[in-house]
C-alpha cells in the first residue's frame, strides 16, 4: 500500500492553499472596505448591494468559462499556469488600484464613477484564476485522497476568514491604502509560492500509466449535480452568516458576537484535518452529507442560543460541520467530470455559489424584515437541497 506521501503532493497543496487564503483575505478586506469607499465618494451605500450583485451574475458566467478555458489551454499548451499566473497579476494590479482611485479621485467629478468600474473589474479579474487553480487539487491527490488535501485549504481559508469578525476593527484602523496593499501582495505572492512548486506536474504525471490515459465520458447531468450543490451550501452559509450574528446580537445585545461568529471560522480550522481524515475513513461524500443534515439541525436549533455559552457552542458546531462540508465540495466536483474537464467542474460549482449570492443581495431588502431565526431556518432547508444533491449524484454508493 502506497503511503499518504506518495498519494498526495503536499508542498503543492500546501501553495495551493496560500491561493486559496490570499482569495479570501482579498475578499474579507474588499467587504469590510465596500461600502466605506463608495460613501466617501458620495454613493449610496446601496450601491454596495447592487455591484455584489452584478459583480456574482459575472462570477456566475466567468467561473465555468475561465474553468473551461483552462482545461483547453492544459490540453493545447500542457500547462494552465500562464492563465493562473496572469489572473492573479491582473487581480492584484486591479485590487490596489481601488483605493488609488480613492486616493487620488475624491473631489474630482469626472473620475467618480471610475471606482464601482474598477470594483466590478477587479471582482471579474479574480474569475480568471480561481477555478483554473483550485481545479490543480485534482492533479496533486489521488482521488481517495482528495479531502485530506483539501483539509489543507480549509484550514488555511478558515483562518483567512477569522480575520473579518476577530480583527475587522484593526484591519479598517490601517486604513484603505495600506489594507488593499498588503491584500495586493499577498495575492502576489501566493502566485509565487504556486510557480516555485511546478504546480502543473501532478501526481500522475510521474506514471507510466499516464501516458497510456484514455479520455473519460463526460455526463453534463453532473455539472446540474454540482451546480445544485454549489448552490446550497453557498446559500445555506449566507443564511446562516447572516441571521445567525442577528439572533445572538437580538438575544444578547451586550455580548461578544464578533467573537461567537468567529468561533465559526476558528472551528473550521481547527476542525479541518481531522474531518479530512474522517472523509477517508466514511467516503467524502456520505461525510458531506452527515456534516450538511448537522448543519441543518444546528440551524433549527440556533433560535435557542440565549446565552453566551450555548451560543458558543452552536458557533463551534457550524464551523466544526461546515469544515467537513467544505473539505469535500471540490473533490465532490472533481468525481462528477473527467480530469479533462477539471476546471469547468470547479467553475460550475463556484458558478452555483454566485448564484446563490446574487440572489440573496437581490431579496436583500425581504430578508431584512424577516427574523433571523427564520433565515437560519431558510439557510437548513438549503443544507438539505445540497446533501440532496449528494446523495443523488451519480456514484454515490461507491465513494
């Protein structure tokens, strides 16, 4: 029996999951900075809202494109690097270029609309690379592997996504320049990291049976499966990140609720290798399954956090179940296309996470009325549209 080494590339992962933080990082500043940048340049803060919007119809369009390009330019040129590496310079040009325009614009009348354009452009730059890098986990593990190796990108993403609630108030302290540089170097230097470790030579690439490779059917039944499953966790985390923070604020107005919901991210970290190795041991998939009906349970039991403790400890279970979720979405995705089509199902499943972000900026103004222990409720009943999708999709009974 081959020994975990031999079946996954760690430093490989280890760089693509720098990727992966840089992206989230990027993401946490641009939220906490949005709408502080468009009032300083006299926009309503509902414009935030609605460039979210346009900004996750394009993602919903150019995450399986880009995906899809890069299956074709691996296929052509032997390497997808090229689009990853020039996404992620583009992204970073375009990221500390926002608060330049602010800089440098603010008074001045025929610049102003300059900013949203260089919003919606940077958010569109981050679609190039994204589904063409991440896509790379599946040439770094052996399929049996691919949650252990995710585990690594989670855990790095859930401490990315700390930062937000537990350090939200220093990072707006630095101030706008200063932020979105770090953000802009960060992004560099993840490309960096991934050209230092030849990220397009993958674990196969090695075996002579590899060249021997015979391209696999493709089935698009499986990219609905992966949309749908895209689709409700993405929608289901929303609910729950949204409504969950308002019940524990509602229940204890003079509580810590930054560091309850941060418990989520630190759960999601800590709980991350373990729930790759619990993966391996149960199947990726029936272990996606059981973490999203926990989730789902957890949200129907969330209305009773009324005090700190337990509040906590409903933090702790989310962030411990979702990190088991997110361990497996992309290798779900990768078992439902042929490694030829790698990056279209990675693009498909982020495409059904915009999706469903779109949406929920578009009811922005109806979720806003209802009580937050019905849209953590709301955010269940997506929990089991995604498990159901799982469950359904082909090959389930064997991994």
């Amino acid at each position: 029996m081959k020994s975990s080494s031999t079946q996954v590339l760690w430093l490989k992962v280890w760089a693509l999951a720098l990727v992966q933080g840089a992206v989230i990082l990027v993401w946490v500043i641009y939220n906490l900075y949005l709408v502080e940048l468009l009032t300083q340049f006299g926009f309503s803060e509902t414009l935030a809202v609605g460039l979210l919007i346009i900004e996750n119809v394009l993602a919903a369009v150019m995450e399986p494109l880009m995906g899809s390009l890069s299956d074709r330019a691996q296929q052509w040129m032997g390497s997808q690097f090229p689009m990853i590496a020039f996404g992620l310079i583009l992204s970073s040009g375009c990221f500390i270029g926002i608060p330049a325009v602010v800089i440098f614009g603010v008074g001045s009348a025929p610049v102003r609309w300059l900013l949203p354009m260089m919003l919606v452009a940077w958010a569109l730059a981050m679609t190039v690379f994204r589904s063409p890098a991440i896509s790379l986990l599946g040439r770094y593990a052996f399929s049996t592997q691919l949650p252990q190796a995710a585990s690594i990108l989670t855990l790095v993403g859930g401490i990315s996504g700390a930062l937000g609630p537990l350090a939200g108030t220093w990072i707006l302290s630095l101030g706008p320049g200063i932020t979105f540089a770090i953000g802009s170097f960060v992004l560099l230097a993840a490309a960096a990291a991934l050209r230092q470790v030849n990220p397009t030579v993958g674990i196969t690439d090695a075996s002579p049976a590899s060249t021997q490779q015979t391209v696999q059917p493709f089935s698009w039944s499986g990219l609905g499966f992966i949309f749908g499953t895209g689709f409700g966790v993405a929608l289901g985390f929303r609910c729950l990140m949204t409504g969950f923070p308002a019940l524990v604020k509602a229940q204890m107005p003079d509580g810590p609720t930054s560091l309850i919901v941060g418990l989520i991210f630190i759960a999601i970290a800590v709980v991350a290798i373990p729930g790759g190795q619990l993966a391996g041991y149960l199947g990726n998939r029936r272990t996606m399954a059981l973490g999203l009906i926990i989730l789902a349970g957890l949200g129907l039991l969330a209305g009773g956090a009324g005090n700190a403790v337990i509040a906590a400890l409903i933090a702790l279970g989310f962030g411990a179940s979702f990190s088991i979720v997110s361990n497996g979405t992309i290798p779900f995705a990768l078992s439902l296309v042929p490694p030829q089509k790698a990056g279209l199902g990675t693009g498909m499943y982020f495409s059904g996470g915009a999706v469903s972000s779109a949406l929920f900026g578009a009811l922005s103004d109806t979720t806003a009325s209802l009580a937050p222990s019905f849209i953590v409720s709301i955010g269940s009943l997506f929990f089991v549209l995604a498990s159901a999708c799982i469950v359904s999709s082909p090959r389930f009974a064997k991994s």
